[in-house]
C-alpha cells in the first residue's frame, strides 16, 4: 500500500514528491501542481497562513525593542519570511514627516542629533531629528553623516510653516549656526532646559528601537532598513499623540 501524501498548503493539490530533508531532518514536500515545498505539520508557518491578528500584532512588535528572531519565535513565524516582509514594508515607508498643519505664528522646536551604526561601529550613521516643543510632533528627519550638509538636509526637511516661523534651541555643535537663520536660532546648554524634550525623544528612540541600543546584536545590515525603521518609528509616535495644540483654523 503507497504512502499517503499530504496536501499542498498553496493550493490543497495531492499530488506532491519527496524532495529530500530539512535541516531539522524532516521530509520535505514539492508539489507538482504549484511548485510549493514544505513539511507536513510545520513549526513555524508564513505569516499569511496566520489571521488579520497576527499581522497586527507582527506591526506592533516592529515596534518595541525586540529583535527579529524574537518576533519570529514569538508568533512561530519564519525568520526567513520575515526579513523578507521587512525589507520590503521598509522600502515604502514615507521619508517625510506628516504633522497637523499649523498657521503662520510663533513656533518653537529643539534640534539634536545622535549617532547610531549599520553593520559595524565604524559605519555611523546620525539621526538629526526636530520636534515641536508645544506639540511634541516630530517635524524633521535626516539619517546621515555629522557634517554641515546633513544639517541642511533636516532643515530642509522641516515643513515651511517651521522654516518660515520657528525659533530653534540647539546645542553648541558647529553646523547648526551655518545652515539655521540666525535671528531665529538660540543655542543653549543643557542646564537651560531648552532641548530637553528632544533629548527625551532621543532617549525614547533608543529604548523602543532595538537597532538603536549602543551595545546591540539587533544591528541594522542594510541601511534602507535603518532608515525605514527610524522611520516607522517617527510616523506611528506622530500618531499616537493626544490633540496638543488649539490653533484656531
């Protein structure tokens, strides 16, 4: 009597042929009908196996400071799937700040930058980041070098209304005096207080973003990857904000 084989899970075709073993030792399937290989009662499964939950709950890991492979244990998905799903969610992530809009007033916002790494220590990358003091939005953005273009690039990055209307607290770093209007930039200490809810955002940044910890095997190898996770991040915190602001529209 022949062995009965097991389904395809694509396309529920029977008719499959062994194709050798796994790592893990387990015989491994291909189906003539769709060319799918698998096993039969696999421990980990494609997320689109899953339900709706469990994509949002993969979305809502994205965003703690949790590994890959430890999302990948937790929801019992494939690490090799996930990377996938990553680099391409990562790829499409908007590169620009979407704030409420604001009129033509008195704005403050604090700057900073800090740096972070992709692949070794030796390749660093800084984040140069902006946030509205009175709404707590993050309103520029730039992953860079520490140079005085890449500071021209998050002023650039900042909407018009901030270009145009914004008082800007910095620290003492030489670059920012050479891009930022002078009439309008104050550079402070940190005993002012004047830049501590960046620097509180910094904080937050590294303790949510795995790949953001100084000492870290969650390390970023791709630099898309980087930069679309920053900016994952910064999109979803935008959103989570309560109503700060009472400007009259």
């Amino acid at each position: 009597m022949s062995e009965a084989m097991p389904s395809c899970p694509s396309c529920q075709s029977v008719s499959e042929v062994k194709n050798g073993s796994t790592r893990h030792g387990k015989q491994n399937y291909k189906c003539r009908d769709c060319g799918r290989q698998f096993v039969e009662n696999p421990q980990w499964q494609r997320v689109s196996e899953h339900t709706q939950d469990t994509y949002d709950l993969l979305e809502k890991l994205l965003l703690e400071k949790i590994p890959l492979a430890g999302i990948a244990r937790v929801l019992k998905i494939s690490e090799r799937w996930l990377q996938s799903y990553v680099n391409h969610k990562y790829e499409d992530v908007t590169q620009q700040v979407e704030v409420e809009p604001k009129p033509k007033h008195r704005l403050t916002i604090q700057m900073d930058e800090f740096w972070s790494f992709v692949d070794n220590k030796g390749n660093r990358q800084w984040i140069w980041l902006a946030i509205d003091a009175e709404t707590r939005e993050i309103v520029g953005c730039y992953i860079g070098d520490r140079s005085g273009e890449s500071a021209k690039k998050l002023w650039g990055s900042l909407p018009s209304v901030y270009r145009q209307c914004a008082v800007i607290y910095t620290d003492f770093y030489s670059s920012y005096p050479v891009v930022l209007p002078s009439k309008r930039h104050r550079a402070v200490g940190k005993e002012t207080g004047k830049t501590n809810y960046i620097e509180r955002f910094n904080c937050t940044l590294r303790q949510r973003v795995s790949r953001l910890v100084r000492k870290t095997l969650s390390f970023s190898k791709k630099l898309e990857n980087h930069i679309g996770a920053i900016w994952n991040f910064i999109h979803h915190y935008n959103a989570s904000l309560p109503a700060r602001s009472s400007f009259p529209f």
